[in-house]
C-alpha cells in the first residue's frame, strides 16, 4: 500500500507544483459553463461536466506521458505495474475531486430547484471516467500532441452527438449527462439508474485496459533471466 | 599547468596505479592543501604527477587488484533489429562481480540499446541476459520527473524497495555527497543543471544498492570534478563487489575498466 499512496502523493504533488496547468484546469470548466450561462441551465451545467471531464483527461493525459521515462526505472526499482498506474490514477481522482468542488458550490449557489446529489454524483462519474481514458490515452500514444488530438476529437463527438442517439452511449462521458439531465429535468430515475450503470461501466473497462496496456508496456521481458545471488 | 590541472593529472596517476580511493583521495588532499598554505609550482615542489604517484605508490602500496566474484551479468548473442538495419548482431559480454565493463563504439552503433536489453527494458531479436542479484540503469537522459525536488525521488525510489521516507532521504543525500552534490535544496529537478540533474540519475539507480549497476553515459555534463568523482564512485561500488556496465564513447577511461566490449565489431560479429 505504502507504494501506491508515494505513487499517488508524486502525482499530486506535481501536479500542484504545475500552477499554470492548474489554473487552466480550473479555466475549462468555468469558460465551458459561462459560455453557456445565459442559456437554459441544464446547458450550462452539462457544458461544465463536460469541461470538468475534458480537464482531468488532459491532466491524465500529460501525467502518464511525462512519467514514460521514469516508469521502467520504478519498475527496476521494486514497484509492479500495478502500483504505477492504480498510484497514478488515485493522485489523479484525488486532483479530479479537488477541482469538482468549487464548481459543484458553483452550480449549488447558482442555480435552484436542482437535484444536487445528482450533479454531485455526475461529477463523480466524469472524474471517475476522465483519470483512466486520459491514462489510457496516454499510455497508447507516445506523444503529447497525438494525444491530445484524440482527446478533442473525443469530447467534441460527445459534445455534438445527440444522447438519444444509440451511438452517444459509446462516448465515455455520456454517464454525467444522463444525470445531469435527471438532477436538472427532474426526470425519472432510469436516467440516474442508466447514467451511472454507464459509469461504472465504463470506468471498469478503462482500468482493465489500462491495465492491461501498462502490463504489457512494464512486462517482464523473456529474455531477461534473474538467478539468485551466490 | 596550473595546480589545479596538476592535482586532477596527479589524482588520475593515482587511480591508475591503484591507490585505494580513499587513501588517493586523501593524499590529494593533502597535496592540495600544502600548495595552497605554502604556494608555489607544483611542478617545482612535488615533479612531474607520474613522479610523485610513483613515490606515493612506494609508500603506501597499492589496493590488491579486484578480486572478481561470481558471474553477475551475462549476455550472449544479442541481435537487434530495426526495421532492416541491423543495431546489433550476436553481441555478448559477461561481468563478474568487482568488475567494471565498458560498452564503447560509435555513435548509433547500438551502445544504449545494448544497454536497455540488458535491462529488460527492449526487447531482442535473438540472445538472452542473465543477471544475478538485484539491477539497478541510470538511462543517458530522462529518468526523472521535473516538478519534484531531489530528496522525492529518494523517497520514491526508496519507496519501491520498501524503505522509509527518513532513511531514503538520507541514503539518497550520502550518495549524492559522493559525487559532490549536496542534494538537500529546495530546487526542483527541471531546475537543476544537466550535470546536478544526472547526479540524481545517477543517485537513483545507486540508491536500491544494486548488484549490477547499468550506466548509460552518465557523466553527460559534468565538469571535471564531478567526472573524476563519478569514477572514484564507480571503482568504489566495483571494490564493494558490484558488476558496472558503463555505455562510453571516452576511451580514455578505458585503462580503469575490466572489460570492454566494443560494439563496432560486435555489428560486424565480434565480441568481446
């Protein structure tokens, strides 16, 4: 346990040193729920989940690529795959929830008449979702760049797809819009139900993913062979 | 020459000769501190360095020659490919314990790669490594997460081996204080020098004690102290037992090392 959390504390504490990349997470989501402030308000508030999910996949996604190097020495140094990326992935929720809550206090002072457990619990499921796809994103594609192109090829299908669609449920954040739109529409609970057997769905298929591509990228190769000391 | 290029030529003379670390280091010391109290041309007041190393020698003896140990690493017929250029082909070289080896060659003669499959980090398209004991790489650049200082990655290097954060700390300063830098700032490593921020590289492949120890070039911006202070560590880790693999393209250093392998014949078939 005592790697996974120094895994988990690295992350967040470089994180917390990045204070350019910090702002700039908290910039998305706001730009994305003040853009769409003045429309109705269930827009403004899947704009922000949106923005909330957008920033901690790019968080996610810069972290792993910026521990590539580091990580096969880890490895060498007595940490197994799985103390690398469930360490990272934990730093990553914790930095998820950090900057959740000024914007769940946002939504709770600015809008009325809405479920707030339910925008809670949809912030949960983006950040719960966003750690693993920006790992896994950065985990296949070596750069940055690459990346981060897919990550907006991603979100901006999911910000144009309408979610009736049968393909919308394929995106990875279609979850905290379905519950968006029970705590905003005030709708039955198969959205809440739905939206977060979706998460938790999805959140499971990314770590197992994950999982498997740090696995193989941290295997133990067949032609080194270890004999004990004599 | 001024005395400082003769003390680094006197502490080289010395190595060379075998003097225990410890002891050339003091005699140096010693040298240094007398030119600087009574001033004067160190060509004057002590000769030549080859001289007067011969004359310390006489006096103190030297270390016994290494007493190589057990087989620690051995790998044989290596063969790498990219694409359709073959990097290395049926390149094998073993090291025992107390030795050092040199992996030279030009530049993209496969010396890095040769060093990442002894690593198991790539793999090859033939051959086989063993290694006995516990490894530990220092990669020619990279290696280190920039928004965290020094005395981090003690800790999380530490951390993989199971050691506490107090003890990490200071085994990662002690060993940085052997290469001359003392590692206890508040500086991040995207800050620090490239030669400081290979001292942590190097710090951190040392600090799990490993067996056998992979060094990819590490000496990539370091002044002359630092070099000769980075050689003074390794002759101490190989006097210690350990196997040190050093990938290299000064062949200067080559008198100090046990074996070398010479990885442009070993393209063409060779070995070491």
């Amino acid at each position: 346990m005592n790697r996974l959390f120094t895994v988990a504390e690295m992350t967040l504490r470089e994180l917390a040193r990045r204070r350019g990349v910090l702002l700039l997470l908290l910039l998305m989501p706001l730009t994305f729920w003040l853009i769409r402030r003045d429309a109705y308000v269930g827009q403004s508030i899947r704009a922000l989940l949106l923005g909330i999910s957008w920033a901690v996949s790019t968080a996610a996604l810069f972290a792993t690529s910026a521990a590539r190097e580091l990580e096969p020495r880890l490895r060498l140094a007595g940490y197994r795959p799985h103390h690398l990326y469930i360490g990272r992935m934990l730093g990553l929720w914790g930095l998820g929830l950090a900057i959740s809550v000024p914007f769940f206090l946002l939504t709770v002072f600015d809008a009325a008449n809405l479920r707030y457990a339910g925008i809670a619990v949809a912030m949960l499921c983006c950040v719960a979702v966003a750690a693993p796809f920006g790992m896994l994103i950065g985990a296949l594609l070596p750069r940055e760049l690459e990346g981060t192109l897919l990550l907006l090829t991603v979100v901006a299908m999911q910000m144009l797809l309408d979610p009736a669609d049968a393909g919308a449920k394929l995106t990875p954040f279609w979850s905290s819009r379905e519950i968006a739109t029970w705590a905003v529409d005030h709708t039955d609970d198969g959205y809440l139900t739905r939206g977060i057997m979706h998460g938790v769905v999805v959140t499971g298929l990314l770590i197992v993913t994950v999982a498997a591509v740090f696995a193989v990228r941290l295997r133990r190769r067949r032609h080194l062979h270890h004999v004990p000391l004599v | 020459m001024n005395a400082d290029d003769w003390l680094r030529a006197f502490a080289a003379e010395l190595h060379q000769r075998r003097v225990a670390v410890d002891a050339a280091r003091h005699v140096v010391a010693e040298a240094a501190t007398h030119l600087r109290d009574g001033g004067g041309d160190p060509w004057l007041v002590f000769g030549p360095p080859q001289t007067y190393a011969a004359a310390i020698v006489e006096s103190i003896g030297t270390t016994p020659g290494p007493r190589t140990g057990p087989v620690r690493l051995h790998a044989r017929g290596i063969t790498k490919r990219y694409g359709r250029r073959t990097v290395l082909r049926d390149a094998s070289l073993t090291v025992r314990a107390g030795q050092i080896a040199a992996v030279v060659g030009a530049n993209g003669c496969g010396k890095s790669t040769f060093l990442r499959i002894c690593a198991g980090l790539v793999s090859p398209d033939g051959g086989e490594v063993t290694v006995s004991g516990r490894l530990g790489f220092c990669p020619q650049q990279g290696g280190t997460a920039d928004f965290l200082l020094p005395d981090e990655h003690f800790v999380l290097v530490g951390a993989g081996q199971g050691v506490a954060r107090g003890p990490a700390r200071r085994a990662g300063r002690a060993a940085a204080r052997q290469l001359g830098w003392d590692a206890e700032g508040d500086v991040l490593a995207r800050h620090l020098s490239g030669g400081t921020r290979q001292k942590l590289n190097l710090t951190m492949s040392t600090l799990a004690e490993p067996d056998v120890l992979l060094l990819d070039e590490p000496y990539q911006g370091f002044d002359q102290g630092s070099y000769v202070n980075l050689w003074d560590q390794l002759l101490r880790l190989r006097d210690e037992g350990r196997a040190i693999v050093v990938v290299t393209h000064l062949l200067n250093q080559l008198d100090r090392v046990d074996v070398v392998l010479d990885l442009t014949s070993a393209q063409q078939g060779g070995r070491s």
